[in-house]
C-alpha cells in the first residue's frame, strides 16, 4: 500500500469537480482503495508510508482520445491544407513505418512525451504497416499502460508505399487482434484511416471485422475538411452523408470513436448520440489547418458523446492543457462558452466514459486503476501568481489550463508506480 498526501481534484457522477485541499490517496496492487481528507484517511489507515506532496495537486491522468503517433516527427509541418498536407507531409512519414526498428524507436520517444506532458491512456495510430501498431503496443505494455492501438487501413487513392489491399489490411488487423487485444491494460482498434481512402469492400470488411470482434474499438476520421467531401462522394456514392459511410457499414456503435465531425448535420449527431458511438474533437489540429471549427453546443444539444485529442501531428502539442485552452477559444468563436471544468472532465473522466473505458481510468474513485498526475500550481511565475490569486476551483482550473503546460505536471503515476519523477 502507497499513500500520497496532497490536494486532490476529481469528478462526480454528474461530471462536476470536486477538491480535497489537504487529502490522502491510497493505491494498492494498482487501483485506488481509498481517499479523503488526511485526517479521515490516516485514521481508516494508521501507520501507512506517506508520501509527501503537500503544495501539489494531484489529478486524473489525461486521456487523449485521437493521436497518430507517427506524426510526432512532422508537428508543425506546414501545408494549406489537410489534402496537400497529407500528400506533401503524412504519407511519405509513414511510408518509412515497414521498419520495425523506427517504429519501436519512434513508439518509445512518443510514450515517453505522452506520459511527460501528462497522459496516461490514448487511443493511437499506427501506418499500414502491422509492425508500426506491434511497436507501440509492446512499448506501451512495457511501461504498463493502458493504451488503444490500430493499424491503419487504406486501399485506394493513396501513394502505393501507403496502400493496403481489403483483405491483406483486414487481415492483419484481425492477427493483431488476437494477438494483443485484452492483453494487460492493451486493447486494439479497427482503424479505417477515412472514407476518401476505404474502397467500399473494405469499409464492409471493417463492419463485419468489428461485429465478429465486439469488444474491440474502431477509430476514424469524419467530415474534417470539405475538401474531403467530393472524395466521398465519387466513393461512397448511395451513402447520406460522409458519416453514412460507416453507420451503413454497422461502424457506429459503443467504443467507435470518430475525429472531427466538423461538417455534419443534426441527423448525424443525432445517429452518434442513439449509436453510442464518441466524437475525438481536435481543436488545436482542425485551426491549425484551417478545417473548420467544432459545434459544441449542437453537440450538447444532441447529447452526442465527445472526448478532446491532440491528434498529433496535425494538433500543434501533446499537452491536454494547451488542447483544452484551444477547445475554448474555438467555442467562444461559435459562440459558446464552456467551463474549465467541463473541459478538464472531457479530457478525463468525461472522455473515459465517451471511449468506452469508464470505471478503469479518467478519475480519483476508489477502485479505478491509479493513473494519476501531479501538478504544480506554481510550475512557472505566472502561473503562481495567477493561481493563488483564485478565488473558486472554476478560477484555478481555468488559471491552470489558459497558462499551464508540460512545466507543470511534476509526476506521473501509472498503476500506483512512479512513470515520470519529479524535475
């Protein structure tokens, strides 16, 4: 048993956040067994090792519901668009992922910034490349995370380097499947790469794929970029609407997970809401190439399911902070205005009940896996000045995600053990 005395920041069941200022959190065996006041907690447990981090918070790790690992090598790598930016910049990147060794060595520098900037959990991307997927599965176990993996499918209208066939793409992902799906914390996605690019054959073979493996999650992208939507057409020409491509298929459901849903209509949020399929909203990726910006308040109204991702490397930073500030600004430009709070438990607790992994990981709850971070309120100069002057949780969270970044998560913790110390 581990005991870790500081402030404490989580969620109720209605999504609102609640603090101990002076609070104990007991891990045991991985999970958390119980927390509350010090004083209370001591008493339930007298004699435990403390450790001490008494000034700090600690927090829910983030969770990072859409991010192409590949792509941390070309962050900021410029384009008008998200086509040109895909020919010019993605699909030559991920043509060098038939290399095992890149892969593995790619896979671990990209955990390692993952857990630096404070998340613990990702649904992940690997190329068309079986390997790429096998080489961030393996790193992530190694380091004990739970971690979504999917090898990426795309069969026509792309470079050949890049190109799967329909049975040879879906084959393989059914081997990784059965090779690490439901292996310690690991589980594995269907990952169609998006309609433009999935002949008809292989967006069916995916739905049958995911009927025949119903525990197993699938990502993909929909109606980022108008550009996309004469592509789809020319493809998919019976389907509705771009989103239609993949419900026909039998695609929308629990654990499906889709990026974007910039340009969709009432009918399919409404589709995602019934379906229970999540929305993966990428706030820093959809400005920086100009994709357009995300309707939350049509969103809430629907009652669709949405969690934040950085969906690197479109999305300018791994930091659930800077991701969080972007989801504002792009709010308050369609005239919405969310909380902090409400922002903070989409990257947590909200967004692991989105993805399909409630009751694991998102929150400090007795019984949950001990994924938690902790954070330094007076991390730069700034933001100590600003966060003491906080007259509300509401005011502190919002200090620390409009002027925190990776400075100020201090530690990572993963299944109650040390991922990342103390700077």
């Amino acid at each position: 048993m581990t005991a870790w005395r500081a402030a404490l920041l989580g969620f109720d069941e209605e999504g609102q956040p609640w603090r101990i200022d002076d609070g104990l959190l007991l891990v045991e065996q991985g999970r958390i067994i119980d927390l509350g006041p010090f004083a209370e907690a001591t008493a339930r447990h007298p004699g435990v090792a403390i450790v001490d981090r008494r000034g700090l918070t600690l927090a829910p790790g983030f969770i990072d519901a859409h991010v192409h690992y590949l792509q941390i090598d070309m962050i900021g790598a410029p384009a008008p668009g998200l086509l040109p930016w895909l020919q010019r910049h993605t699909f030559p990147l991920e043509a060098r992922f038939d290399d095992p060794a890149l892969a593995a060595r790619t896979a671990d520098f990209f955990l390692d910034e993952l857990l630096r900037n404070g998340v613990t959990t990702a649904l992940a991307w690997g190329s068309v490349h079986p390997q790429s997927a096998e080489a961030l599965l393996a790193q992530s176990r190694a380091r004990r995370m739970r971690m979504i993996v999917g090898k990426c499918l795309m069969d026509t209208d792309v470079p050949e380097s890049v190109r799967d066939d329909a049975r040879g793409g879906l084959e393989d992902t059914a081997a990784l499947i059965a090779r690490w799906h439901g292996v310690d914390r690991l589980g594995c996605a269907i990952t169609p790469r998006f309609a433009p690019s999935c002949s008809p054959a292989q967006i069916a073979g995916a739905g049958e794929l995911a009927r025949a493996h119903p525990t197993v999650w699938v990502q993909s992208h929909a109606a980022e970029n108008p550009d996309e939507f004469a592509l789809v057409r020319r493809l998919h020409p019976r389907a509705r609407s771009y989103l239609d491509v993949y419900d026909a298929a039998g695609l929308l459901r629990p654990r499906s997970v889709y990026a974007h849903c910039i340009h969709i209509d009432d009918h399919d949020r409404r589709r995602l809401a019934d379906s229970g399929a999540a929305v993966a909203v990428c706030p820093s990726s959809n400005l920086f190439l100009g994709s357009g910006l995300f309707d939350f308040d049509a969103a809430g109204q629907a009652g669709m399911r949405w969690a934040l991702a950085s969906d690197v490397g479109a999305g300018t930073s791994l930091c659930p902070l800077r991701t969080m500030l972007a989801a504002f600004e792009v709010a308050r430009l369609r005239g919405a205005t969310p909380t902090a709070a409400q922002l903070w438990w989409h990257h947590t607790a909200g967004a692991a009940r989105a993805v399909g992994l409630e009751g694991l990981v998102g929150n400090l709850e007795v019984g949950l896996e001990a994924d938690f971070i902790v954070l330094d309120p007076q991390a730069t100069p700034l933001l100590a000045r600003r966060t003491a002057m906080a007259d509300s949780l509401e005011e502190w969270l919002f200090a620390m995600m409009a002027l925190g970044d990776d400075r100020a998560v201090r530690e990572v913790v993963v299944l109650g053990e040390g991922a990342v110390g103390s700077r």
